[in-house]
C-alpha cells in the first residue's frame, strides 16, 4: 500500500497535478474478501456523483496492460461512469514494450548479472 502511494504521490508531483485532483485507489479485489481501499469502482460512483465530468486513471502498479487494466479499467470503469453521469473516463496505457521500459529493464539486468556471477 506505501509503495502505491509514494509511486503515485511521486508521479503527481513530476508532471505538476495538484494535491487535490488526484485519488490512489485500489481496483484487485476478488469475491466478498476486503481489500485494500478506497475501491477504485466505488470512487468512480463518488466522483460522478459529485458532479466530477472527466477522469483520467493511470494504474502504476502494472507495468504492462493487461485484462484487468484494459477490460475493468479501461472498458468496465469507463461505462460506469459514463452510465452515472460523467462524460470521459481516460486511462492512460502502461509502459508495456516501449522501447524507454526496454532499455530501462535491460540496463537493470546487465547491472544485476554482474554482481550475480
């Protein structure tokens, strides 16, 4: 949970969003178990509620996208909100194969397996 609030509260401050107009939340729960809150679907509800138009979400835990970002948060989120008032739901694409992620990764690897042999 501390490492998804310092990897947003960082990100936020390097591209200058201001302290009030963002929001960690957590979208991987399964079944009746509590997870981690506030629950992303239950945000989105609130924000449209409050009259909020446009939402952009980037989700730094994963840095490649897959079912869960594309479908529930890119897709599923998205028409919710929409359904409950809101007009645009953004969701900003995951590192993925970029070639910046690739050399970043690599350059990692090369450095490892030095201290590794």
């Amino acid at each position: 949970r501390a490492q998804c609030h310092e990897t947003t509260r960082r990100i936020v401050a390097q591209v200058g969003i201001p302290k009030d107009k963002f929001i960690t939340t957590f979208q991987s729960r399964l079944g009746p178990t509590q997870w981690l809150q506030p629950y992303t679907d239950k945000t989105i509800d609130r924000l449209a509620e409050e009259g909020k138009k446009r939402v952009l979400i980037f989700s730094p835990a994963f840095v490649a996208d897959c079912l869960e970002t594309l479908d529930e948060l890119g897709s599923e989120l998205k028409e919710q909100f929409v359904e409950e008032g809101g007009e645009t739901l953004d969701l900003v694409p995951s590192l993925n194969s970029t070639e910046v992620f690739v050399n970043c990764v690599s350059d990692l690897i090369r450095k490892l397996a030095v201290y590794s042999s």
